[in-house]
C-alpha cells in the first residue's frame, strides 16, 4: 500500500508515501507510475487540504479512473469536512471512497 500526499511543504511521513503537488504534475500520472511499479492499493491523504477547486477535482476523477483502468483502487482519507461536502453535493462520493483516517484507509485494504 502507498500512501499519496498533496504536497505543500515537503513534510516527510513515517508511511511508506510519494508527495505528489498537483500543479507540476497531474496526480494520475503518479497513480499510474505507481501502478507500474506493482502497487494497486493506493491512498491519497488530504489531511494538509483546506479546500479543492475544480481542477483538483478533476485531477482527482482522473487518478481514479487511472487506478481503476489498472486493476488498482485509490481511496481517499483525511479529506475535511468542506470537502466531503463537495463530494457528497456532487455525488462523487458513490464514486470514490472516503475514509476518515490512513488507518482506516489501510483496513480496508486488510478486509
């Protein structure tokens, strides 16, 4: 399992985990990188997000169908309550699976 960090800061994890920063690069090309390098349980923590705009969004869909594509699932945890508004407004949150910590992020993976 990897952990996938937004990343503002540089802050390093104790999990093993790829710092991904949206603008420079779209966080489906580091979904499918990581999927070629054999991991198909991936996590996208957003515990350091404040807000997503649309490009975030569709940044974020496009990592899912990339995961999905490859046999892969990406679930998302940490996400804040405005953003879990978003998804649920949008029904995104049928789509895409929220969790509210890595922990229980992982387990899901264990189940």
């Amino acid at each position: 399992m990897l952990v996938l960090h937004r990343s503002r800061d540089g802050e390093e994890s104790e999990r093993e985990s790829l710092d991904v920063e949206f603008r420079e690069a779209p966080l489906s090309k580091a979904v499918e990188l990581q999927v070629d390098r054999g991991r198909s349980r991936l996590i996208l923590d957003l515990v350091n997000e404040k807000h997503m705009d649309s490009n975030d969004l569709a940044q974020t869909l496009e990592a899912f169908k990339s995961a999905k594509e490859s046999d892969a699932e990406l679930v998302i945890a940490n996400a804040n309550a405005k953003i879990q508004e978003i998804f649920r407004i949008t029904h995104l949150d049928e789509v895409v699976t929220l969790f509210d910590s890595i922990e229980r992020a992982a387990a899901h993976f264990s189940s």
